[in-house]
C-alpha cells in the first residue's frame, strides 16, 4: 500500500474518530436539553393550571350557593304575596283571564304571545321548536276544563301578582325558567303564560306537590321533563298555607341549573372541550361508589318523548378504574384537589371542589394537552435539529473530510452554546424570574423554541400576580375593619372577622357618624363571593356608610340611599350584599335598626331568661335600586342584655360528621356566657364553634359583633384590639 493510501486512510481515521465524538456530544446534549426544558415547563404548567382549576371550582361552589339561597328567599317572598293574595277579599273589578286553552287558539290567544330564545323543545334531530310564551299574562289551567267558580275566583285573585312574576323573572337574570301557582282545588297558574299543556295533566299529580303536602319549608327536587319544553329543569318549591295552617297549595320556580352553572370562560381560556359538572357521590346499583351527574353546564338539555319519562342516571367515569378510585378517595377527605384521568379517551385534567354537602361537587374537566403544548413544541424542535445535524454531517463526510472536518467544529459550536443559553433562561424562568428572555435570533427552527420560551414568562407571572392579587384583597379588607370599638356610655362592643379562604365577603363596622352626637352605628355585612371583587365591594359599602351616615340621614333613607348607589354598580354582575344597620342611642338607650336581607339579630334577656330577634323586611343590596326600606325600634332598659349580630358562617360551621353548628348551640353559648364581658362573650363563641369544627376546615366566613348593655350609669370595663 502506498504511502498516499497510508496517509489517506490515517487522515480518513483522524478525521472520522473527532467527527463522530463531536456528533454523538452534540446530540447527547440537544437531546438533554430538551428534555430538561419539555418536564421543566410542562410540570409547572400542570401543577399551575390544576391548582387554579380547583381553586374556580370552590368559588364557583359559593358563588352557587349564594344563587340558591336567592332563590330560595325569592319563593318565600312569592309565598307570602300569595298567602295574602289568597285571603283578600274578591274585587269588584275582573281581570280579563286567560286560560290554556285560550293560548292554544290564535283568535283568543293574548296579543303578545311570541317566541323568545330561552323557550323552545327539541325534536330527536336537535332542531329546535319555538314554544310561545306571554311575558303579560300568566295562563290558568283548569283540570278537566272545569271552571268552578272556587276556581274562577281564586284565578281572578292570583293574576293580581303578573307585576310580582314578571319582577322575579326579570330580576334574576335568566336563571328563574318559569313560576306556577298550583292549588288544592286544582288551579293552576303558570308564568310566562303558556299552552299546549298535556290532555290528562293535573299540577297535583306532580311529585313536588304531593312531597310539598308533607313538608314544610322550601325543598329542591330531583331533575325532572318539562311539561311543554321537555326539557330537564328543577323545581324549587314549598306549600302555601292559610292563617289556619291549612294546605291551600304549592308555589314553585322551575330552574334550568345550567344556567347558573357558571363557565367564567374556561372554554375560552382553556379548552373548548372543557366540561363543568355538578356531581354526587352516590351509590350505584350495581355496587360501588360512583360519580352521578347531578347538572352539567353543556349537553344536558336533551328531547324526551314524553313529560312523564325518568330521567335514567348518568355517571361520570374515566377508562382508569383505579384513577377513579383514588379520585374517588381524594373527594372523601379534601375539600378540593386535582387528578389526571382520562376522559373520552384523553387524559384530562379533574379539578373538583366540595359543596356543602360532602356528597355535592362542582367538577372542571379540561384536557391535559393544555399542559403539553408548549413543552411538546420545545421537545419537537429540539429533536427536529438533532435530526438536521446529522444529516448535515453525513453530507459533509460524503462531500470532503475537510468540510466535514470544518463544520463538525464550527457547527458543534454554533449549536450547543445558543441551546445551553435557551436552558439557563428556562431554568431562571423556573426558578422565579418571569422577565428572563432570549435576545437573539438564529434565523432557523429554534427561533420558534425562543418564542415559546419568550412567552412562557409573562403567562406564569399572570398565575403568581393572581395569586399575589387574593393576598392583597385580604391584606386590603382586614384594613379597613375597625380597630377597636368606640367608646358607648352603658355599652361593650365587641366584634371580629375571619374569612375561610384568602378573601372573604363578610363586613362590619361601628362608628360615631357625628362627633358631638350620641348616636353610634354598628353594621354587619356578607359580600357575596371572594376575591377582588367582594374586597372591592366591601370598600365601596364602607365608603358610602360613612360618608351618608354622616349627613343626618334615618336608617331607612341610609339604606335606601347605599343601595341606589350600589345597584348601579353591580347591576348585571349577579352580586349583592345583606345587611343589618343599627343606630344606637345613648342617652335614651333606643335601637333603630334596618335589616336588609340578613339573618335577624339575636337578643338574649338574663332576667326572663328569654330569647328575641330584631328583625324586619328587606331586599339585600344591590338587587333592585328604588327599593323602599322601612326600620324598626326597639329600647334596652334591662342591664345585662346581650345582642348578637352575625353572619351565616358561625351556624352553618360544619363537622366532621356533616353536622351544622346551628342557633340553637349559638343560644346555648350566650345564655352560659352572657353575665362575661363582650370581648369574653365573642371569645367564649369563637371557642365552641372550633371546639365543635374540631379542625375541619370552615365553609364561610365567620363574623359577629357582640354588643352588651351595661345599664345607664355603668362605664366600659376592658378596651379591645377588634
């Protein structure tokens, strides 16, 4: 062999033995990279999502629960106007009536039967049938067509209350579908006003009537058929009854529950094929325990064949058993978490939050590949330039060992330093620093891996700022709630507010609005729901209190004057306020107190031993804005009177067991505690509710103020830190 050949094959060797370490290095190290990159973001990015998910579920949770507890004070708001519409005596003057049967017929129908969007049934085809409605006359079914004249004249009674039906239609922003009046003679009153009803169709034959004959108070039922829609709704209702107690009926609002099942644009921001479910754990015949589908905010509304049909149950399961189960587990002993199961054959994302029932649970489903895309897109890229360089080199040994040579060192070079820069700003982005970017440009494939990793950023800050944004609402809110309470001659005050989550809607105050004057305000307040908002709302309230309060007005026109001013503010967001106001008179020792949608305050008398309640009627704040407010008053002349004002979260705190606190320990506590000072009394109830809590977790916020009459004479023992 020749020397040429010799020196060939020896430069052949040299060359080929760097060139193939310089290839294996330089893949080694993309392929680390990426990796690197691909679990450092998309970890983060499912643990971020999943943590927010469950945390919009617990909201989601209270924000319906305050919608039920609307409801239900609207019925029983209905109930009385028909109890009293009941009693009157009959007018003189008759209202043109118009029955079922006159809406089924074009000459006698009422002039504004129309279609509207919310009313219509679909066919087996999923094409929808307009089903016409009157939103100025309600329509009176008379079973068996038989107008009797019990019946005529309890129809002419009942239709006095179209301003009241088209009121709670209005007010409650679509989610009431309809009212209906049934009573014992048969009568029955349906809002909007309707036709096509079923030929054998008795309102008493329906299952809520015949539970309602048995119950007191308003009840909700299990998913049912509408009778013209056939679409599934339920029905909120409770029996009317006369001065007597008797039976006279039922009253009720059909509610179609996906509409207040709130989506708050998960579909937009996550997924289209994001799912928002309310479930119980029930279970299943077969055995077991399984998910059934209580309301869902899509695909529920469905034809039926017939208004009497069952609904069968539909279970939620994934194709993993065993996620399942351990799904199942989590939803027994946390309040809200989040699993990865599949669902419809793609892993997905199952964030959940408890309701007040540990059965009850509002269920966020949103598909993993939310997670992936970004590190899938990274990964993708990484490799896409490892299989480029190699073909790159095996070109080069091909063509000339010199270029081969050549571009294994320069090319080495030019590609693992801009990569080892990628992973050093995705690793600084992870460690926290969200303004970390790449500030050069390769002008091939890897500038779309920098514009991903340049986006990154801002998208987990807005995760931190959000997180940042409940901690300052909750530093915000505990600001602006007193300190201490005034000085009140006769009188201790004492009161405190503690929210269940970073932020709560609870709020109370106590203040001289005039200095010179001897009259002091104290008020208690519950936002409804948590985060900015309610925080912000609790300021506005605050605010406007004061600043009125200040300008001589009674506790009526004080009310009546905040709850113009904050209607226009929340008018169309769903939010309102209850509250109680009390104006205190030193001097003569006389309450004035307004009572705007709260729970009564409680008064505890030592001397009888006795229970009141300050209470009066009230819309909450910010439902409707020229609502008339009236007050009350009251004068403490026996020393050692306790009155306590509160929110719902110190009864309805919640065991282990699922039982509720309730008023009846609350009652128990202020009568064995009430010869202590206010502070001590407040203390002494803080202590039972977590004695009986026994460390599980808190529902609501909790706040009180307790107030003690001294006697005219007696001076403040014991200041406080409120």
């Amino acid at each position: 062999m020749s020397f040429r050949w010799k020196l060939f094959l020896t430069s052949l060797l040299v060359a080929l033995l760097p060139l193939t370490i310089v290839a294996i290095l330089s893949n080694s190290i993309l392929l680390r990279g990426g990796d690197k990159l691909a679990l450092s973001i998309g970890s983060n990015l499912e643990r971020l999502i999943g943590e927010e998910l469950s945390q919009t579920a617990a909201i989601h949770v209270r924000d319906m629960y305050r919608a039920h507890d609307s409801l239900s004070f609207i019925l029983q708001d209905l109930n009385r106007d028909v109890e009293e519409a009941l009693t009157e005596p009959e007018s003189k003057d008759k209202f043109r009536i118009f029955s079922a049967q006159d809406f089924d017929n074009a000459d006698t129908a009422p002039p504004d039967l129309s279609s509207f969007p919310n009313y219509y049934r679909s066919t087996m085809m999923g094409q929808r049938i307009p089903v016409k409605v009157s939103f100025a006359f309600p329509s009176i079914y008379y079973p068996g067509r038989v107008k009797s004249p019990d019946r005529l004249r309890d129809a002419q009674k009942l239709y006095t209350l179209t301003p009241a039906l088209r009121h709670i239609l209005e007010g409650t922003n679509g989610a009431v579908f309809r009212v209906h009046i049934t009573l014992r003679n048969g009568l029955h009153l349906a809002y909007p006003g309707h036709g096509a009803y079923p030929s054998h169709f008795d309102g008493r034959s329906r299952p809520y009537y015949k539970t309602a004959q048995k119950n007191d108070g308003t009840f909700w039922t299990e998913p049912h058929i509408d009778i013209t829609t056939q679409r599934v709704i339920y029905t909120i209702c409770m029996p009317t009854k006369d001065s007597n107690g008797t039976f006279q009926g039922v009253v009720a609002l059909d509610i179609l529950l996906p509409n207040i099942l709130k989506d708050d644009g998960i579909t937009d921001r996550w997924s289209s094929q994001a799912q928002v479910f309310m479930v119980l754990l029930r279970e299943k015949e077969n055995g077991g325990t399984g998910l059934r589908i209580y309301a869902q905010r899509q695909g529920q509304s469905q034809a039926m064949h017939h208004w009497r049909s069952s609904l069968q149950a539909k279970w939620l399961e994934s194709s993993d058993p065993g996620g399942q189960e351990q799904l199942l587990r989590e939803m027994k002993t946390v309040k809200k978490s989040y699993i990865t199961l599949p669902y419809r054959g793609r892993p997905s994302l199952w964030a959940f939050a408890r309701a007040r029932s540990s059965t009850h649970f509002h269920m966020i489903i949103v598909p993993l590949s939310v997670t992936e895309t970004i590190p899938n897109k990274a990964r993708k890229i990484i490799l896409d330039t490892t299989r480029q360089q190699s073909t790159a080199i095996i070109i080069a040994v091909a063509v000339t060992l010199f270029i081969l040579i050549l571009f294994t060192t320069i090319g080495t070079r030019i590609l693992t330093k801009p990569i080892e820069k990628i992973a050093d700003v995705a690793s600084r982005i992870n460690e926290g620093d969200f303004d970390a970017r790449i500030d050069f440009r390769l002008n091939d494939e890897r500038d779309r891996l920098i514009d991903v990793l340049n986006e990154s950023g801002p998208k987990l800050r807005e995760q931190v700022q959000q997180k940042q944004a409940l901690e300052l609402a909750q530093e915000v809110q505990q600001r602006l709630l007193p300190s201490a309470p005034p000085e009140i001659p006769g009188w201790e005050l004492s009161g405190l507010s503690t929210s269940c989550d970073e932020t709560g809607g609870d709020y109370f105050d106590y203040f001289y609005p005039c200095p010179d004057s001897p009259k002091a305000s104290i008020v208690i307040g519950d936002v409804t729901g948590h985060g900015l908002a309610p925080a912000l709302i609790m300021a506005t309230i605050r605010a406007e209190l004061r600043a009125l309060s200040a300008q001589n007005h009674s506790p009526a026109e004080l009310m009546e004057q905040v709850n113009a001013l904050i209607s226009s503010d929340l008018a169309g967001t769903g939010n309102f306020i209850t509250m109680f106001y009390i104006e205190l008179d030193h001097t003569s020792n006389e309450l004035e107190w307004v009572k705007a949608g709260h729970d009564p305050a409680i008064v505890y008398s030592p001397a009888s031993d006795s229970f009141s309640e300050l209470d009066g009627e009230g819309l909450p704040l910010g439902i409707t804005t020229n609502f008339p407010y009236g007050s009350q008053k009251s004068q403490v002349l026996e020393p050692g009177t306790v009155i306590l004002l509160s929110t719902d979260g110190i009864w309805e705190a919640h065991n282990a067991q699922n039982e509720m606190f309730g008023k009846d320990r609350l009652r128990d506590v202020l009568r064995s505690n009430a010869s202590l000072s206010s502070l001590s009394i407040k203390r002494r109830i803080l202590d039972a509710i977590d004695e009986f809590t026994d460390g599980h977790p808190l529902d609501d916020d909790v706040t009180l103020i307790v107030m003690k009459f001294m006697g005219q004479d007696a001076q403040n023992t014991e200041g406080e830190s409120a």
